[in-house]
C-alpha cells in the first residue's frame, strides 16, 4: 500500500467517524455506523439505495459525504420501511425510479431551522445530475428517460427552477411525458407530507417508466438490422447499489469477501471435520534457543534503529485507558468525612478540626490487552515491523499497568495436513467444515513480564512457523483467555494482512466459508461486550470484518503518527 493510499485511508476513516457521528445525533440511534465504505445498524446493512446518495470517501469531498449522512437521517426518521417495502414493485427498473421518488420526498422534510442540512442536499443533486450527464449516459433514450424523470421530480418537489441548460437539455423528453405523468407530477408534491398516498404517484411514474423502457428494448429486439439499444441496466449504472459489495473500490486495498452457501445451510453453524490433530504450544518452544538469541539480537537492533519514543507512546495510552481508582485514606484532614476514631479529640479539644479522612484518588488501569497476529504464510513478508509494533505497545502499556499478551494463530500444515487425510479416508463427506490442523500460539502470556518474554517474542521472526490462516478460531480463542483474566475492561487486537485462508477448507466448503466464520465471530463477540475487538490492518482494510480498524502501511516507518493513530483506535475513535 502507497502512501498515498495510506492517507485515503486515514482520510476515509475520519470522514466515515464524522458522518455516523452526525447520523448517531440527527437520529437518535446510537448503533449507526460505517463499515467498508457503508452504513449499518448495528450488524444490518442499511443499503444506499438512492442515486445521488452513493458516494465514495475516498474520492468525493466532505460536502458530498455529509449530505449523504444527511439524506440517510432524513430516511431513518420520516420513511416507513414496513411500508415502503409493502408498496416496493418488484421490476427491478420500476424499483429503482420508486427508490429514488422515495429519498426525493424525504429530503421534502428538512427542519426549517437546519437550512444547512437543505443546501447541502441541493447541492449534491446537482452534482449527481453533472456526474450522470458527464458519464455520457444521458446520449442515449433510455440514460435521457432517466435523467428526465429525476429532474422533474425533483424540481417539482422542491419548488425549485432547474437550471437552464438542464432546461434545454430535457425539453424534448419532458415535453413526451408531460401528458402521462402530469396527474402524478401533482400528486407526488401534494401528497409528500403522505407516505402511502404519496405511493401511488410514486408507482404510477415508476410505471410509465418501465413501460417506456420495455417497449424500446421490444422495438430494439425487432429490428434486427439496427444497433441493440443500452440495457436497462446500462442507462441506471449510477443508481446500481451492489447489495454484496461487489463493484470497483478504488484507492485503499479492502479485504474482500462474500457470502457462504455452506455456512448459511448450516444455519450459520461452524463446523470443524476434527480437533484430534489441534494443539495450543509455547512459541518460544518450537525455535532452538540459539536461533531465538540471534533473533533477538536483530529484532534489538531494528528496534534501535526506529528510535520509537516509549514514554511518549505510554502516556498517549495512559490518556485513553487510564482511569480514577482509590488508593488508599489520608488521615488528619479539616474536611471530607468524619473519622470515628478522633471523635474522642472533639470532647477533649473542642477547637480540634483535622477529624475527617477523604480517599486518596490517583489513575491507574484496569485492563488486559491481548495482540493476535496472524501467522499466514503472506505475513512473514511484514513480519519484523509488525514485531517491532507489537512489542513497541505491549512495552508501553505495561508501563501504564495494564496486562498484556501476544499471541498468534497458523496451520499445523499446508493443505490440510493430516485432517484432511483423515477427511478422504472418511470417504469425503459433504461440507466437512474446518479441514485443517489449527495451531495457536502463545508468545507471551498475561502473567509473564516483557523483560521474561522478550526471547520467546523473537519466535515470531521464524519464517516456517507461517502456513496458513483459520482467523475466527483464534479470534474466539484469544477472547476467552481474555475472558479469564480479572479485568474489567478486556482488548483484543487482531494484526492482519488479509482474509481468512485455508485451501483444503475452502475446496471442501466454499471460498468464503471462513471469512463468515469470522464475521459471526466478531459480530457475537462485540455484540456480548465483554471483549472488544479490533482490527489492524497491514496493507489492507478490514472493515468488511471488524467494524473497528484501521489501516496501517508497514512499509513505512514506525513513526508518531502510527502509533498515535493506534492510540485513537484503541480509544474508541476509528469507528466503522
């Protein structure tokens, strides 16, 4: 990942805090928030169905992302989603224009005292309508039907003149459907205060529309000596809102994913074919101890090299984990409450004020952070910054007192290894889950001091201990020995490059039949509150599994910014 794509990616992730942070106020709904690139409620995707409310962070500025934010609060609060998907047609083209009325009327009820909120929708329809015609779609009959039908509503609905050369430029179409939706056109702007009247209107355009569209392409399927005409879906490209995500994202790298057949038949059940061959093993254990002292001494030196300022990064930690504990009385004080032993120096001194004791109050943490890392084979390329990170936080955070553990997860093989030998001596059954030998790594455990540790942590620089990657067993595995500790605030921070890969489990299930894993996992997890979970992404975001990350570049320098920014993620900042 570039730098610059490093910078989209911070840029993105501010934008995406600010607009769910402004739909979290205008709302009421406090478990809205951005994942990927998208809204969600809770873990239910909340889909941007509206053409002109689909935007990208990375590429449009803030004014765009916000009335988007905008346009979406405007949705949650005055649209009956029971309703709408009752009256919803089932046309796919038809579905799409009643889509797009549906959001117009909304945006009708922007507060009088938010004229803000007003302009900024004003402004990115216009910039929607520049794009659509920009996009060349608009030379075609069906792109012109479009864009005429989105024009009209919206100008009616507003009250509000288009401008000329929008006049122009629709003035032959409009003036063909001035006949057919004039009734409509009338309806839609009395009757906006009335979803379900509102409806009709809205469904009567919708099918002037789709009957506009059917006819062309029955016309164009009869001629054969002409051109075919655009597709419906050519000429609503830009109204198009990928339900699965699919589509192209530029700027930052983002884990790709998709859905699992096997996991949701199973009823979103995970299955593993054998744990016979599964083990849990000290890391330092698998390396000879004169490797681990030469590991050690390059992973001391890089360190040097990097000149990261610990004091510095503890105290940034200690701002976001630091919390008032009581430590201790102070005795012999004119005020606070009454210490019952001195009573007998009021009778006998009357003058005598220093009777009272008040609690001595300083900072501290209460609070057990465990560092996951996954040791798939792509990671080893990344592995010594990624070291240098993890032992750079677990350094600072036992400065402030808090608990830490460094942990990681790979594959006893490749390929399955001997569960999946197992699995085609069984005669192959169908669907058999997990096919692999999980191997989980403790590099440093919670009772062990980093001074302790520090040798078994240079197992990490070993290349053959990275195979391949089964991430939602280790992450539940990490939060119950996070769950087993007596803090009460309990962090897990998963360092990754990618997404979950295991090919003999991919091949007997389906591709994405870990990657749901994971999902269902950090979704129970987050949901249960007890352990929260983020992720870290190297190279790569991964918000389409944690809906906390963030995206670090490990090429570069292990500097300030990083670290602060892992700070913010820790305090609660990088929401997605």
């Amino acid at each position: 990942m570039t730098q610059s794509a490093q910078q989209q990616a911070r840029r993105q992730q501010r934008i995406e805090e600010l607009c769910a942070a402004s739909l979290r106020a205008l709302t009421g709904q406090a478990d809205l928030h951005y994942r990927g690139r998208r809204l969600y409620r809770g873990e239910l995707r909340l889909p941007t169905l509206a053409p002109h409310l689909r935007i990208d962070p990375a590429q449009d500025n803030f004014a765009d992302c916000r009335a988007a934010a905008d346009g979406m609060a405007l949705r949650l609060l005055h649209s009956d989603s029971a309703l709408h998907r009752e009256c919803c047609p089932e046309n796919p083209v038809e579905r799409l224009v009643f889509e797009l009325l549906e959001q117009l009327r909304v945006e009708t009820r922007v507060p009088v005292d938010m004229p803000g909120m007003a302009d900024n929708l004003n402004r990115r329809f216009r910039h929607w309508s520049r794009n659509f015609v920009d996009s060349g779609l608009t030379e075609g009959s069906l792109g012109m039907l479009v864009y005429t039908v989105a024009e009209v509503c919206w100008s009616r609905l507003m009250s509000r003149q288009l401008p000329e050369e929008i006049e122009d430029h629709i003035e032959i179409m409009r003036g063909s459907l001035v006949t057919e939706l004039g009734a409509s056109l009338r309806g839609i702007r009395q009757h906006r205060q009335d979803q379900r009247r509102y409806a009709d209107h809205a469904l009567e355009i919708a099918r002037v529309v789709g009957e506009r569209i059917r006819a062309e392409r029955a016309q164009a399927d009869d001629d054969n000596d002409e051109e075919p005409a655009e597709t419906p879906s050519d000429a609503f490209a830009l109204l198009l809102d990928l339900e699965d995500g699919e589509g192209d994202e530029d700027g930052v790298a983002a884990a790709s994913t998709g859905h699992s057949k096997t996991f949701e038949d199973a009823a979103l059940t995970y299955r593993v074919f054998t744990t016979r061959f599964d083990r849990e093993i000290a890391a330092g254990s698998l390396v000879r101890r004169a490797l681990l002292r030469d590991n050690r001494e390059r992973l001391d030196q890089a360190t040097t090299e990097q000149a990261i300022n610990l004091p510095r990064l503890a105290r940034r930690l200690g701002s976001v984990l630091w919390e008032p504990r009581v430590d201790g009385r102070a005795f012999g004080e004119e005020e606070g409450r009454i210490d019952g032993r001195r009573l007998a120096q009021l009778v006998s001194s009357p003058t005598e004020r220093r009777l009272f004791y008040r609690d001595q109050v300083k900072l501290g943490t209460d609070c057990a952070v465990s560092l996951l890392i996954d040791c798939s084979g792509s990671m080893k390329h990344h592995i010594m910054p990624v070291t240098m990170m993890a032992e750079s936080l677990i350094r600072a955070l036992e400065m402030i007192g808090a608990s830490t553990e460094l942990l990681g997860f790979t594959t006893g093989a490749w390929n399955g290894g001997r569960a999946y030998k197992a699995w085609m001596s069984g005669g192959r059954p169908r669907a058999p889950g997990r096919l692999n030998e999980v191997c989980h790594l403790v590099f440093k455990d919670a009772d062990r001091s980093w001074r302790r540790a520090r040798t078994d942590i240079a197992a990490l620089l070993k290349p053959d201990l990275f195979r391949e990657g089964i991430d939602g067993e280790a992450v539940d595995w990490a939060c119950e020995r996070l769950l087993a500790r007596p803090e009460n605030r309990r962090i897990l921070i998963v360092i990754s490059d990618g997404c979950p890969a295991d090919s003999a489990t991919n091949l007997a299930n389906d591709a994405y039949y870990l990657d749901n894993h994971l999902k269902e996992v950090v979704a129970r997890r987050s949901q249960e509150g007890q352990v929260e979970v983020l992720g870290l992404g190297v190279g790569l975001d991964l918000s389409p599994f944690y809906r906390r990350c963030l995206a670090t570049d490990m090429a570069q320098a292990l500097d300030t910014h990083l670290f602060d920014e892992i700070v913010e993620l820790i305090g609660g900042r990088h929401r997605r």
